[in-house]
C-alpha cells in the first residue's frame, strides 16, 4: 500500500506530504524542481528509495508551493517561502528536529533551512545539488553575471516550449533517456507536477539561486553525493565539501541525477551510514534468470460446463502436476493463481523442457495450455519478482496459441547444444515493451 497524502498550513496554503517508515530520527526529503508525493510513486525505484530510508528514519516527503498536489500559485515562490513549507510540514507530523536529504534544487533550499534554523536540523544530506546554478563561485570555467542570466532565459524558455513532453528525463535519468516507457511516464509526472508558466517562472528563480554565503552557517554534519563523474555538478559538490565546516564527499559513478532511477540502493546505504554510524549490506538483488509463464486454455467456458465442484478438482490435478515438474526440472514458483502459473528457473533449457512437460502432462486431464518463457534480468523483491523480463515473460505467453510453448530469440540463442528444437513464429510487438520480438515455438515431440 503507498502511504497516505496529508496537508499541513504553510500561512494560507496548504501542502501536501507524506511519511514513510517509523525509525528513530527523522528525515526531511526536500525534492527538486518537480515533484508530486503520489505519482511519483510510479516512478520505477522511487517507492523502493524512499522504503529504504524508512528502515532507518521516519521519512517526510513533501510537495513545495506551487508542485504536485500542493497550492498552486502565480508565478514562483521564494526560497523563505519554501523554508516556511519545511517547517509547516515538521510541524505537522510532530518533528521538533530532523536531517534534511535535499535533491537537486531542493539542496540549496536544505542549506539555507539549515543555516537560518540550527535548532530544527541536525544533520544535511545533499545529493547531485548546486550552490550557484552557473557554477560554484570560485569556478573559473563558472558564467559570469550575464552569461548566466542569458542562459537562464533560453534554459526557461526552451522548459516552456517543451514542458509535458518528458524531455526532462534525459536530465534526471541519463541510464534510461531512450526508454519510451519512462519517457511517456515522465511527460505525466511534467504535467502533473506543474504546468509549463509555472515551470518557466521556477527555472528563472533557479537561475537567480546563489546560496554560497550560507554556507559559512552550516555547523552540523553533512554528507554531500554527486552522481559521478560525468554529473554536471561535479564541481559544485566539491566546492560545498570545502566551504561546509564538517563535510563529507562521495562520488557515486554510474548513479542517476535522480537517485532512485540508478544506484538508489547505493545512496540509501551512504545515507544510512552517515545518519547512524552502520551500513545495512546492500543485496544484488538483480539476477539473470528464466520466466516461465501458463495458463488453460478456454478456462471460463470449461469451468461453466464441468460446473464448481469438478472444475476445482481438475484444477487441483492440474496444480499438482505442474508442481511435480517444477520440482523434477528446478524450477521455483512465484505465482499459482487461478489457471495460471509464473515459475522462475536458471537455465532456460530446463525452462523449456518443464514447459512441454506441463503441455504434455496437462493433456491426461482433458486441458490445453498456452506457454512462454523469455530469459532476461529479474529483481528480486522478498518472495516477488519483478522486472522488464517478467513483463516480456507473460506478453510472450499471451501470444501463444493452444498447446504451443512460445519463446524469445534470447532464449533460443542459449539453449543451443541442449538438442531442443524450434520453429519460427516469425517478429512481434509486445504490448508495453521496446523493440520487436523475434519469436519461436517449441517443437511437438514426432508422433
């Protein structure tokens, strides 16, 4: 269940937040420049992120003015304005002290909420943030006063011609900027955070965002990321980890601009450690591994003949045979619900082979099943599994017809040697899914 969305009053305003996990301390999320506390949450990693803060801090999420589900308002807000919603939401939900984790255009408000209220903070967590948008004051290679503004102007008119698109998501997630899935669902989380005026005043307010001169303010700990190398506020971190009394650096190569998108599990750990003194082991929880996916063939029209009672017992049968060659070919079942079955293998030879065996097996009992299997990287999640193959996986098995075991290119490709054979069922687009499939059925075994 996605947590439940309050409000809190910041002066005539109401803002929208949300709180994850119950541990010891608190942790303020000072968001971006977009954001909203319930889409967001479909965001692929987002959920994740903000659960595994919550297994060691309460976590407030919130939307600032003017975002989300927040109070809409003309033109942009100030940054003591946006000080003031921090507060209204530590208010809200009871918190008299708290770190801050400040992303993006949410690190130079977190600084200056820091440096103007030391008695509400105790510790600043910044993440791929800035001090200057132009470049740390002492950049030589920063703009100049007037570069900066007129980069300002084009920057905030081309987010005006092109807010609602998802041309952000290059920017926010360089590991997935030529995924149409997540371009299509960044356009809806543009929209749906703000509208494009909006977006123009708040990207001519960033421009004008120089928060150097508070730095000198900042006493407490902080921990300042930067999503590697080639992160484009490379600089800016590390002129914070200098100019910050008690700072500490780490560059994290490979991690997204927004955390949650790439290496998320790499920053929750950093943050941990710097909150608690203990890091919990991070799991690969990313494998390569083979779906297997069935389901009965006309199960409606077969349950309203046979009737109730005679349909649960031919269901019985058929989950205990397909148990049996689960068992018989190592495999492990994920999901048996209704007529259908999702089982997990490592290797995609046994894959197979149990698929035909359950085809074969399934006939004594008077059924067809349909079959596909597709070997691609699943993410583990306690007793689920999840991931771009377990969706390409069941789209595969949609497509097969009565008594056919439909499988990938990259499944054929790696049981070569195995003495399995295929015929060609020629390429298809999958629903939801990049690219076109090559696919093939296994081949009936010679009557």
């Amino acid at each position: 269940m996605l947590p439940e969305t309050h409000y809190a009053r910041s002066g005539d305003l109401s803002i929208a937040y949300q709180v994850i996990g119950a541990g010891p301390r608190d942790l303020v999320f000072v968001p971006g420049v977009i954001s909203h506390v319930e889409f967001f949450h479909e965001w692929p990693g987002y959920t994740e992120f903000l659960d595994g803060l919550g297994a060691f801090a309460r976590v407030i999420v919130f939307d600032k003015r003017g975002n989300g589900l927040s109070d809409r308002i003309v033109g942009a807000p100030s940054l003591e304005e946006r000080m003031d919603d921090i507060r209204a939401v530590m208010d809200a939900v009871g918190s008299k002290r708290a770190a801050l984790l400040g992303v993006s255009e949410g690190g130079p408000l977190s600084l200056l909420f820091a440096a103007t209220h030391p008695d509400r903070v105790d510790a600043v967590v910044l993440y791929d943030t800035f001090v200057r948008f132009g470049g740390p004051p002492d950049d030589p290679s920063g703009l100049g006063r007037d570069a900066h503004s007129e980069m300002t102007n084009a920057l905030a008119a081309a987010v005006f011609e092109l807010w609602g698109t998802g041309a952000s998501l290059r920017f926010m997630s360089a590991s997935h900027a030529d995924d149409p899935q997540l371009l299509a669902l960044c356009a809806r989380a543009e929209r749906f955070s703000a509208t494009p005026a909006t977006m123009r005043a708040l990207y001519e307010m960033v421009g004008d965002i120089d928060v150097s001169a508070a730095l000198p303010s900042v006493r407490m700990p902080c921990l300042v990321m930067c999503g590697g190398s080639d992160s484009m506020f490379v600089e800016h971190s590390r002129y914070m980890a200098r100019h910050l009394s008690d700072a500490r650096l780490v560059m994290i190569d490979g991690a997204d601009h927004y955390p949650w998108f790439a290496k998320g599990e790499r920053v929750v750990a950093e943050v941990e450690e710097f909150l608690t003194g203990v890091r919990t082991a991070v799991v690969d929880d990313r494998m390569l591994s083979t779906v297997l996916f069935t389901d009965i063939v006309g199960s409606t029209e077969q349950a309203a003949e046979l009737g109730d009672r005679h349909w649960h017992e031919v269901l019985r049968k058929h989950h205990g045979l397909v148990r049996r060659h689960l068992e018989r070919f190592r495999g492990r079942e994920v999901d048996m619900a209704g007529d259908g079955v999702f089982a997990c293998f490592d290797g995609p030879a046994r894959a197979v082979s149990c698929a035909c065996a359950i085809r074969d097996g399934v006939r004594s009992l008077g059924l067809e099943i349909r079959a596909g299997v597709h070997t691609g990287e699943i993410e583990r999640r306690d007793d689920a599994v999840a991931g771009l193959a377990v969706h390409i996986g069941a789209r595969v098995a949609a497509l097969a017809a009565a008594g056919e075991v439909l499988v990938t290119r990259t499944v054929k490709d790696l049981v070569v040697g195995s003495r399995l054979a295929f015929d060609d069922r020629g390429t298809h687009e999958l629903k939801g899914v990049p690219e076109v499939w090559q696919l093939y059925a296994a081949a009936e075994p010679a009557q």
